[in-house]
C-alpha cells in the first residue's frame, strides 16, 4: 500500500482501502463518527497483483493505481476514482505501461494536482522514473520519460500547498526530487542530495505554502527529514523499519507533524513536534497491542480535525482504529479492532 490508505472522505466519513488477494476493498464509517461498514469491492471485477497506490485530491476523491495482468508475462496499471466512501468506485480503466507493454516494474505512486487530476509515477524497465497524467477534460496524455538512474522502488507522490505535484526517488547514495513548475506541466528534475538512505522508507507532507517534507531512514537507522533547498536534518531514531505516516494537525493551539510507525517491539510508536521545526526535538511515544510484523500504519484527521489512527496487517487482516480524546496532549482513545 502507497500513500494515504486511511482517508476523510468530501462528506466527513473516514474509509481505509484493504488488500484482498487479488482485489482492493473499501470499509467507511456509515457517517462521520458513526460504525463502520462491511467492506465493498472497488472497480469492479478485474483481478489485480498484489499492492495498490491511493492519492486523495483537494475535492476528498480518492485516486487508485493498481497492476493487472494482461497477457501472459505482461501487465498493464489501471485506475479507478472513488468521489464518495459510501458510493461504488468507477471501474478500473487501462492506463498502460511505462514502457508500452511488459511485465510489472515497481510500486506506482500518485498524487492529485489542484485541479483534480491524477498523476501516476513508475519505475520503468531502465530503472528511470516514468509518468501518466490525466488531462483536464477526460483521458489520459502519453506516458513521459522523467530520466533518472537507477531509481529504487517506494516512491513518495506528493502535492504541495501549491496544487503542484511533487515526487521524491531513492537511488543508490542518494535522493532525486521532481517538481512541476507550472500547473499541468511535467514535473522536472530539480534536486539531488548525496544520503545514505534506505530504499522504501520514503514519505512525503505538504508542510508550508512553499515545500513539502521528505521523511527517510538513513543507513545508520536515524529518521531524517529534508527540504529540497536546504539540508536535511537528523529527527530521532526510527522505531522500526519501513515508512513512517505523517500528518499535520493541531496540537494544543500548534501547527504539529504527528509522526508514527509500527515499532521494533511490534507496537504502534507516535512522535510530534511544531510542523518544520525539526529543531524543537521528538521522542516516541508507544501504544495499543503488539502487531503482526507486516502491520502498517495510517494517520488522518476526522472531520472535526482530531488525529485518527489505523493499523493494518495484510497477512492476517487485522485492523485496528484508535483517535485522539478530547484534553490536551496526544492522549489516545483505546485502540479498537473492526
């Protein structure tokens, strides 16, 4: 799962979107606030390979890439957008392949620009970065080379307070940074910085009018966070191995970065500080049960702007939802399994 599978929907409900074998389900609240529903198939009945990218746009829709096999030894990424949690999703549409056909070559990304379109971000075969968008008024344009070396898969898909998209890649020693500088145009590549970072622990937040965050681990295990044009700057240890979830929100009268990852002791770890102020410190702080070893973990805000919290393990199905009580701090409400 890439991106932000737990989600507020245009109409206040919150919904996670689930692997199934070879299918993608949607659970969401009946309202805001209320009980949760029984998962729903999205896109119809087309069979997927395993994993699926989710990016949500300003208007609350939700975006979804996902592999298909076509032919034998090929595979093709499809689409489907889903306006409402409590309405069926459009049917997977083909979108191609990065290189016009062949087998599966990385975990899409994608991201929505201010305009509602979706751009969808690959690897492609040459282990360059490759992307398809869709056009203002329906369909989809050619799929662009974006170039690059050696990209590494877990790409992080982000759009800025700007409306414009933004994607950050590992490669070996290093971090690649595309950004559109003018709505509608193809991102460019604008920034690379010499990191030791950890394939497939990219994570990326609209922090200010002016950037986004890029949250990484780096080879000696410290969680990083970095500003293209600036440095990046070293933020505690990680509690565990994979990609943190993110999320801004209001602590207390603050504008904080609420940060958490399922940690080495299988427990769910939170950590927040004032959003850009890497500076100000964080520290971990665990809770709820021990989770399976694949759990992963899902931040958002609930219509009324409060934290809300997921786990999910693929492997068993697990999932758990806990959010944030109504006093100071980050206490949390018990964790409770649907």
């Amino acid at each position: 799962m890439n991106g932000d599978w737990l989600l507020r929907g245009r109409d206040g409900r919150l919904s996670v979107y689930l692997p199934s074998g070879d299918a993608v389900l949607c659970r969401a609240e009946r309202g805001p606030g209320a009980p949760w529903g029984t998962p729903r198939k999205v896109g119809g009945e087309q069979r997927l390979h395993p994993g699926f990218a989710v990016g949500r746009g300003v208007d609350g829709y939700a975006h979804l890439v996902a592999w298909r096999p076509t032919v034998k030894g090929e595979s093709g990424l499809v689409h489907s957008t889903h306006f409402r949690p409590h309405l069926a999703a459009l049917d997977w549409q083909s979108i191609g392949h990065p290189n016009r056909k062949g087998e599966v070559t990385g975990a899409p990304a994608v991201a929505v620009d201010a305009a509602g379109r979706a751009h969808v971000f690959v690897r492609n075969q040459g282990r360059g970065l490759s992307m398809v968008a869709q056009k203002e008024k329906g369909g989809w344009e050619p799929w662009r080379d974006l170039k690059g070396r050696l990209v590494e898969d877990g790409l992080a898909a982000v759009t800025g307070e700007s409306g414009r998209v933004e994607v950050y890649a590992a490669v070996p020693g290093g971090i690649v940074y595309w950004r559109q500088e003018e709505a509608g145009k193809p991102p460019v590549q604008l920034e690379a910085l010499e990191a030791p970072v950890r394939p497939g622990t990219l994570t990326a937040l609209a922090t200010s009018a002016e950037s986004t965050t890029l949250y990484y681990t780096d080879e000696s295990g410290d969680l990083c966070a970095w500003r293209p044009g600036g440095k990046p700057y070293s933020l505690l240890p990680s509690a565990g191995p994979g990609p943190v979830a993110a999320v801004r929100c209001e602590l207390d009268g603050y504008d904080c970065t609420l940060l958490a990852q399922r940690s080495a002791s299988g427990r769910v770890a939170f950590a927040a500080y004032p959003t850009q102020d890497e500076r100000a410190g964080a520290w971990w702080t665990e809770s709820g049960p021990q989770l399976p070893a694949d759990a992963r973990v899902a931040l958002t805000t609930d219509e009324a702007g409060r934290v809300t919290a997921a786990s999910l393990s693929p492997s068993t199905g697990q999932f758990l939802l806990t959010g944030r009580k109504d006093e100071p701090g980050l206490a949390l409400e018990a964790w409770r399994q649907l």
